[in-house]
C-alpha cells in the first residue's frame, strides 16, 4: 500500500486544529500508520525544504515550521501521494478548492495546515527523514 509523509504544521497546533485534521484524515480513508511531535530545529527545518533553499519565502518558511512543535505522520491509502495532495488543496488557501483543509483552514499561502509529499520518490526521502527504520517496523 502507498504512503506518503504528512506535516500537521505549527499554524495547526497553535490554532488547536490537530484533532480537525485528523478527523479529515481518518474521514477521507487514510490509515495513520506512524504519527508523533517533533519540533523542528532550524537545521531540520532547512534539510527538509532544501529544494526550496534561495526562494524568496525560505527564510519565511524556515522561521514559521521553527516556532513550535508540529506533528509528522505516515499515511497510508491507495494512490495516498496525490490523494493527501487532494485531500490538503492547493499551496494558496485561495486557489484551494471548497472543502479542502487549506481552503476551509489556512490563513495564508506560508501559513497553510499541512504538509504532504509531492511525489512516492519524496515519500519515501521525507519518511525517512523522521522515521527511523525500527519506528517503521
Ligand atoms: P506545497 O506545500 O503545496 O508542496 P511548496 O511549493 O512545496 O508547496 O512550498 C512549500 C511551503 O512553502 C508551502 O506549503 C508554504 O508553506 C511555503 N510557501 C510556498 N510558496 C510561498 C510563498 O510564495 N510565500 C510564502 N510561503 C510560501
Ligand atoms: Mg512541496
């Protein structure tokens, strides 16, 4: 079964919105295999976006997953890569379509809920960047 790595991000948990967004998870047929807090430090912060690294938002985005813990989890579904895309809506709340999280949830285009791979490739990279292989097992 495909998985994928989802980011309840600091916006989600300052604004008490993990038990929501977890609701829409369960709801929307994914299993959440692995889930736990993590606080990212900067360091993790830059190694996990660094395809965006020299982007006028990366300072932005950097400060912003930094400023509380976040909450990572491995979800698990048929198609589960581009059914979480589905699932989260487009990068700006604005663009997001109705009864997506970003669109009913988000702020703004930095501050926007959650995370989720774009690819099985970076699935498995993002994954393996909070799971070790025995929390997998
Ligand atoms: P994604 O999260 O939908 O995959 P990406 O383009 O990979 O979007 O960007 C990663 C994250 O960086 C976004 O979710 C958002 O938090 C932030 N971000 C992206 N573009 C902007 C921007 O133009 N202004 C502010 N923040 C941005
Ligand atoms: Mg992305």
């Amino acid at each position: 079964m495909e998985r994928t790595l989802a980011i309840l991000k600091p916006d989600c948990v300052q604004r008490n919105l993990i038990g929501k967004v977890i609701d829409r998870i369960e709801s929307a047929g994914f299993k959440i295999v692995r889930m736990k807090m993590v606080h990212l430090t900067r360091a993790m912060a830059e190694g996990f976006y660094e395809v965006h690294n020299g982007k006028p938002f990366f300072a932005e985005l950097v400060n912003f997953m930094t400023e509380t813990p976040c909450v990572v989890a491995v979800l698990e579904k048929n198609n589960c890569v581009e059914a979480w895309r589905k699932t989260m809506g487009a990068t700006n709340p604005q663009n997001a379509e109705p009864g997506t999280i970003r669109r009913d949830l988000a702020e703004n285009m930095g501050r926007n809920i959650v995370h989720g791979s774009d690819s099985t490739e970076n699935a498995e990279r993002e994954i393996d960047f909070f799971f070790s292989r025995s929390e997998l097992l």
